[in-house]
C-alpha cells in the first residue's frame, strides 16, 4: 500500500507543477494507479520491480489511457511524474 500512495502523491506533485495541458493525462494516470489492486502492485514489488516500472506498467496496460495517448507520451508522462522523487527536501 505505501507504494501505491507514494505513486499517487508523485502524480499529485507532478500536477501541481504541470501545465494545464497535462491536467489530463495526470488524472487519467491517478484513476488507473486507484483501480488497480494493491495485491498486484505487490507482486510486481516481489519480481523486483521498482516504483517507475509499475508505474509504467500500470499507465501502458490501462484501456482508458492507451485508447487516449500513444506510448511515447505516456512513457514521458511516467518519466516526468517519477522525475519529481529526486527533488525531495531534505
């Protein structure tokens, strides 16, 4: 679950400082992240997946999104929301 709420507040921190343009696409992101099931983003932790990877993973395999954005944009959208992690304070 921790991974699920720390990917869901990356997407928040991500929209705060997007343009408008992006609005969609972060919430688009945000309702797949919310429908998927805690249990599989626990089994991609245990096949060592890191957080970008699920991330990605979830954004690609979401009908709603894929129907909506092609892969390139969304592999930016995910490279972008994930950039924000380097950027804690300390």
């Amino acid at each position: 679950m921790n991974t699920k709420t720390f990917l869901l507040a990356q997407i928040h921190r991500a929209k705060l400082d997007s343009d408008k343009c992006l609005v969609e696409l972060l919430d688009m992101m945000s309702q797949a992240l919310m429908r998927t099931d805690s249990a599989e983003i626990d089994w991609h932790l245990m096949n060592d997946l890191v957080d970008d990877d699920i991330l990605l993973i979830i954004v690609l395999t979401d009908a709603g999104l894929s129907i909506n954005f092609n892969e390139v944009l969304l592999r930016e959208g995910v490279k972008y929301v994930m950039a924000f992690g380097l950027e804690l304070p300390y």
